[in-house]
C-alpha cells in the first residue's frame, strides 16, 4: 500500500540545522522529493532523490535515502527565517499516471 | 509557478452552485494534475491527464469533473455534487506523460470558499 508520514512540528533557532523525517510504506517508489510550501503558496520543488541512490547533496540541503527502512530526511544547514514553511515529502509511483503521494507536511518554524 | 497560471486565487461558491477553476501552462508539458490540500493533510490527486482529450481519475474523483481540449488547459469543475468543496486547489504539470522520472511542477493554487 501506500502511506507516507511525517511529523507535523519542528521548530529549530536560526543557524542550527534542521532535520526533517519522512517514511513510506511502497518499496516500489521509484523518485522521492522534497517540496517547500510558503503560506497561501503552490508547492516548490526543493530536490529529489532516485531510489537507488542513499545521499544527495545541494548546497544546503542533504537528502539520505535509507531503503531497507523505508525511511527518507531531508536536512538544512544553517536554517534561516526564509526556511520557514511546511515541507512535504512525496513518492512516485510507476504506472497509474506516475502520481505522487505526498506526506501530511511537516510545519517548520525557525526562531531567532 | 513559472508558466503555470491558476485563476481565480480565491473563489466562493454558494450552494447548489458548479464552479470551475482554471490551470493554463505554457511550459509544453505533456501530463496535468489537479490535487486538493486540506488543513493538516497531504495533497489528494482529483483527476490528471497524460494527453489531450484524455484523462484519469484519481483518488477523490467525485464531486469534480475535468476536460483536457487542449495542451496547456486543465480546467477543474466542482459540481454541487461535492459537499466538502472548501479547500485549497493545486495543479501541477509533467513533461512527459509515461516517465516517471520527470517531476512535478506545481501552480501558484486557488482557495475556494463555500459562502
């Protein structure tokens, strides 16, 4: 089946890192991704991830892809204020349109 | 965002009322979907097309129909038929119909409000 979570909070202070941690249940998943949502805002692409690779690195963003447990975080380096948003993991599936099942969002807030 | 355009940004509607919401792309992509965005809750696929003149419904189809005449339009009705209509409203777009590989892009959303 499908399911994907995530935590619903994270709050971390300005230039600390922030983690954030998503895991899905289809072993099928062939591309991961990570979008960024501002208030009121459509849905940015952050990056993403094919399912065969275990680490992408974009400048301040690290992706690690653990496959045997299903499990996918995205981390910011040197968080700033402009990070705060919700951020939501997704999975594409093959077949069926190659729609993706996105998480329930997690509400990053960043304090100075 | 970037060359896809959703309108109106916000939309009320009254009971018993249809109302449709546009998605224009000038990106040239060949897929379009629509998803609905609750409080508290990850985007739901309504419908998507992988061509013109043919599309597919997705996980929460009823209450919405959708037509695909043309490449760079995706418009989205809400019938009277959909009870819980309130909600925010993103399409999102696909180069290619068939690779997986390819990624979403998403338009800037509509709220629609029941008054």
């Amino acid at each position: 089946g499908e399911d994907v979570e995530q935590s619903l909070f994270l709050s971390v202070r300005e230039g600390d890192s922030s983690v954030i941690n998503c895991t899905y249940t289809d072993s099928s998943s062939t591309y991961l991704y990570w979008y960024k949502q501002e208030p009121g805002a459509g849905l940015q692409l952050l990056t993403y991830i094919f399912s065969n690779m275990d680490m992408k690195q974009d400048q301040r963003l690290t992706v690690l892809l653990n496959k045997k447990d299903k499990h996918l975080s995205l981390r910011i380096a040197d968080t700033q204020t402009g990070d705060s948003a919700i951020y939501f993991c997704a999975e594409s599936m093959t077949g069926g349109g190659n729609k993706l099942t996105f998480g329930t969002g997690t509400q990053l807030k960043v304090e100075l | 965002d970037g060359g896809i355009t959703q309108s109106p940004k916000y939309l009320f509607r009254k009971e018993g009322q249809n109302v449709t919401l546009s998605c224009e792309q000038n990106l040239n992509h060949d897929a379009m979907y629509w998803y609905r965005q609750d409080p508290g809750q990850g985007l739901r696929l309504i419908y998507y097309s992988q061509i013109v003149n043919d599309f597919q419904k997705g996980d929460i189809a009823e209450g919405y129909s959708v037509s695909r005449e043309k490449k760079e339009s995706f418009p989205l009705t809400v019938t009277s038929a959909q009870k819980n209509p309130t909600a925010f409203y993103l399409c999102a777009t696909k180069q290619g119909a068939l690779g997986f590989q390819e990624t979403q892009y998403f338009g800037p959303g509509t709220r629609l409000l029941v008054l």
